[in-house]
C-alpha cells in the first residue's frame, strides 16, 4: 500500500475545507484535502456569504471571483411578502443592491472593506476548487474517501481510498481536520455527540422541509411587482421562499412537506405553482430533502490531533445565512493556527485555543438563527387573505405590516457578521483598566480595538483598506505618529520565530478608532492586545499570543 506524508489533512471538500486548504496554501502550507464526490455539488445550499466571509476572501485574493458568481450588481436586494407571484405584494423589505453596497460612503463600505455577497454556495464551491487546482501545495483527492484513522503520540495515520479505482493509500499526518459535514464520519469515530434543539415540528422553517433547483425563465413576466432577490409566499395552501441565483432564470425554493411525502418520488412543481399563481413552465434540475429547525453544537471540537470544523460541529437552520459563514469562520481561526505549528513557533496550546474561542461563537449564532426560525414559522396566515374584497385588502395590509416587524431583523445582522469576539482567549492580553466594549448585540456592530474581537476598519488616504496591510503573521500598528519604542517586541518575536510586520499609519483618525498608539494584530484579523507602550517584558506578551 502507498504511503504518503502531508502536515495537514483536511476531510471533507465543502466549503470549510476548501477554505481551510485554502488559507493554508495562502500560507505556504502543504495539505491534502480528501472528499467523496467527484465533483462539487450541483444543488444550490448556502445563499448569503456575509462581511466577515467576504473579508477571508480578500485576503486570500478571491473576493471579485465571488462577487462575478453573484447577483448582478444592479438586481433587487429586496425581500418581499406575497400572497402569490400573480397577485399581491403585501410587505416589503428594503435590502441595498450590491452596486449601491460597493458605493463610497455606503454603511457597509464604512463598517468593512467588503459588503456581504448574495450568491450560491454552488457557484462558489467551484470557484474555491478552481482556486484550488492551481495551488501547488495542496493534495487535492477529489473522488477519494476516509476509510479509517488513529491517532499516534504526535500525529494521525489515515487509510483513504479512490472510489474509481479502488486504490487504497496510508497517509501519515500532523492533524487531521473533519469537515465532513452534519453526518461526520470524523466525529463519530471519535464518539462526540451534538448537544442542542432539533424535531420540532412546525408548518413552516421547522421539522422536513423540501429544497428544489429550478430553471423557470418566464417567471419574471407573470410578478406584479419588480424581481427581488428573495421571496416569500404567504398563502392557506401553504408558505414558500423563493431565492433568486442568478438573476435571469434560476432559482431555488423551499417548502415544508408534508407527512408521509416522499420526496424521491414527489412532482415539487406543483409546490412551485402555487406560489406563481399559475402553471408556467418549470425545469426541475434538482430537489432534495432537508431537516429544519435545528440548533446543534458538538459537545467538543478537537480530540488530541483530530479537529472538526463546520457542519461537523454545528448545525443550524439557514435564517439569517449563519451557518456556512460560522463554518468559514472555524476556517479562518484554525487555518493560523495550523500553520503556526507546521512553521515551528506555536506554543503547546495555540492549537488547543480553537474550541475556546469558536464554540462559544456557534453557540452565540445558533440561538439567534434558531430565534429567527422560530418568528418565521410562528406566522399563522389567515384564511381570507386572497379575499377581493375590502375586508381582504386590510386582512393583507395588517398581516403584511406584522410580517415585516417580525422579519426585519434576519435581514440586518452585522452584530453576527462582524462582532464575534474571543474575550475569553487564553491568546488575549487585556490591560484591566482598559474599557470593556459594549455588550454584544446579534444586530448592530460596534467598532472597538478592545482585544478579542476583529481589528476595527479604516479607509487610509492612499484608498486601501487597513486590512490589506496585514500580512499572513503578526502585524504591528503604530498609530498617530507612535515614538513609542518596539524594538524589544520584535527582537522577542524573532526570537521564537514568530513572524512580526509593523505598519504605521500617522491619520489621527484611525488613532482615535484604536484608543491606542500600539495594537497587535493577529493573523486572523483579531485584535490581540493594544496600549500606549509595550510591557516592560515582551518576551511574556509574545508567548502569551502565540499560545506557549
């Protein structure tokens, strides 16, 4: 049987481990990624990449790839409220186009260097693997399956084998990272369960829900109203959500089935049709079964040097779009981490800091996402809502108001997007006179360089974002035209090996954003500590960010 060495090997090619392989080659990083199919999926899931996502993908340098794949620029960013496509709108919510998104001066142009993206995580998937095909560094075993692993006193030997072929290999690694999805084979083997909700039963966005990929290129013409990115149909013959993907003639849709359906067998037009109002012509590309409300954290992230990542830790029902960002999330935060170790500076706990600092992020977004699922299906649509009569009219006008208060808040999630934070972060230095950022909110984002959470953004005068200064290790910033001096910091840093850029920005602006002339930046983007002058000792403050 082969035998085959790599550092890293990731289990599972959606879009976390492709992110995860991605960050690492971004990095210089050698690993092997390892999923069944052959091919990336050809069902449309995850719909909304948001701020946070699209910030990890500018720094790996793929984030125009992903806006092409989008939404065009110009396409309704609205969510509205219908009856049916053919007859009445009754609520609306007001969502920026992407154009208006990427405008100077736009809210979220002040709050990032990316606003969130509207496209499939279909399209995207195939864009991270064309990345990926071009990277060196990385083993890509599409086709390939994870028969077995154990664990040894300092690393992991695997079994994998080509489904084609039936080839089998031995592959000898450092760590192994699942991020096989719901139905992880990693995370079974290593006898860790989900904690959590899940089998509420509700008549919408709770319990079997059907999803169906369809071609309907007349659909525009039969709205009475203008083409929205999304759409939701209240009627007594039941509710439905429909996306737009691509803006011309694909879409996909959600229902709840009904018990005793099968969804192998089921025609999903019908479903289709009744939220149009009328039979136009469909081409079903694809349509699958899906568990809603759930809300479900694994009860540990890592056993020794096997590590979870993504579905495999959490699952969420899709409100509000959390799930596959916290997922890219886990990427982001593990991918450092690993690298730290493969280049020889991590301490013996960096690697250990993962589950501390993201399970309570995923705890964080389940309960809202689950929050939000639960104001969705509490919707009880009246029964004379299609009445064509004044008492109709106002039936719709008063259940279209409610609809919109209740829906509201799924669309405007910066707090989600922007301000996790890891204030209980072993790798965190906090002076304890330094002011405590404001309670998190789900909703509104606060900027703050209070370290543990994501490095507040600025625009600088030669019109880059300071997110592009910071390099794939440590960054230094000196603010405000700091004489403060860092030298000590530097020669500890290079000491242990641990890679230190300095970027210095003299704009008082960005100063007064950081409340400090220093700040340590992570290579995630975090902050890890700030003050007006370095500790006395440096040599602790590095061990401590590094995780010795």
């Amino acid at each position: 049987m082969k035998m085959t060495k790599t550092p890293i090997m990731i289990i599972g090619g959606g879009p976390v481990g492709m992110n995860l392989a991605l960050d690492l080659a971004w990095r210089d990083v050698p690993c092997m990624l390892v999923n069944m199919a052959d091919t990336t999926p050809n069902h449309p899931q995850g719909n909304s990449h948001n701020a946070r996502t699209m910030e990890h993908y500018r720094r790996l340098g793929v984030a125009d790839r992903m806006r092409d794949v989008g939404l065009p620029l110009d396409h309704c960013g609205d969510a509205i409220f219908i009856t049916r496509m053919n007859t009445h709108e009754i609520g609306r919510i007001k969502i920026p186009t992407l154009r208006e998104r990427l405008t100077p001066g736009s809210y979220d142009l002040a709050m990032g260097p990316e606003p969130l993206q509207r496209a499939s995580q279909m399209f995207v998937e195939r864009v991270l693997k064309d990345e990926l095909d071009r990277k060196d560094c990385v083993d890509l075993r599409f086709g390939w399956r994870l028969n077995s692993f154990d664990q040894t006193a300092d690393g992991v030997i695997a079994e994998i084998e080509n489904l084609k072929t039936g080839e089998t290999e031995t592959v000898e690694c450092g760590y192994l990272v699942g991020c096989d999805g719901a139905r992880s084979t990693v995370r079974k083997s290593l006898g860790i369960e989900y904690d959590g909700k899940s089998g509420e039963e509700r008549d919408f966005m709770m319990g079997q829900m059907l999803s169906v990929y369809f071609e309907a290129p007349t659909l525009y013409d039969v709205m009475q109203t203008d083409a929205p990115w999304q759409f939701h149909s209240l009627n007594p013959e039941g509710r439905a959500s429909i996306v737009a993907l691509d803006g011309k003639g694909k879409f996909l849709t959600w229902a709840k089935l009904e018990p005793g359906q099968d969804a192998e067998t089921l025609d999903p037009r019908p479903y289709i049709w009744r939220v149009i109002g009328e039979e136009i012509p469909i081409d079903v590309l694809s349509s699958k079964p899906w568990q809603a409300g759930l809300s479900l954290v694994a009860n540990a992230y890592q056993r020794d040097r096997v590590i979870l990542a993504g579905d495999a830790v959490h699952l969420f029902t899709p409100t509000g779009g959390f799930g596959m960002n916290t997922g890219v999330g886990d990427a982001e935060n593990l991918g450092w981490k690993l690298a730290a170790w493969h280049e020889g500076w991590a301490g013996e706990n960096l690697v250990a800091s993962y589950e501390g600092e993201r399970r309570p992020v995923a705890i964080r977004n389940l309960a809202q996402s689950y929050a939000l699922a639960q104001a969705k299906s509490s919707l009880t649509v009246p029964a004379n809502i299609e009445e064509e009569t004044p008492e109709g009219e106002k039936v719709r006008a008063e259940f279209g108001k409610r609809t919109e208060e209740v829906l509201a808040e799924e669309y405007f999630c910066m707090g989600i997007q922007l301000g996790a934070r890891y204030d209980a972060s072993p790798l965190v230095s906090i002076d304890g006179e330094d002011t405590p950022p404001p309670e998190s909110d789900p909703y509104v984002y606060t900027a703050t360089a209070y370290p543990g959470g994501r490095a507040p953004h600025a625009w600088l005068a030669d019109g880059s974002a300071l997110f592009d200064n910071f390099g794939p290790g440590f960054t230094l910033l000196r603010l405000g035209g700091s004489d403060a001096d860092c030298q000590a910091l530097l020669d500890a840093a290079a000491e242990k090996g641990v890679p230190f850029t300095v970027f210095e920005e003299v704009d008082p602006a960005v100063r007064d954003l950081y409340q400090a002339d220093l700040a340590i930046i992570r290579p995630d983007q975090y902050v890890a500590w700030r003050g007006d002058v370095l500790p006395a000792e440096t040599g602790p403050l590095v061990d401590l960010i590094r995780g010795a």
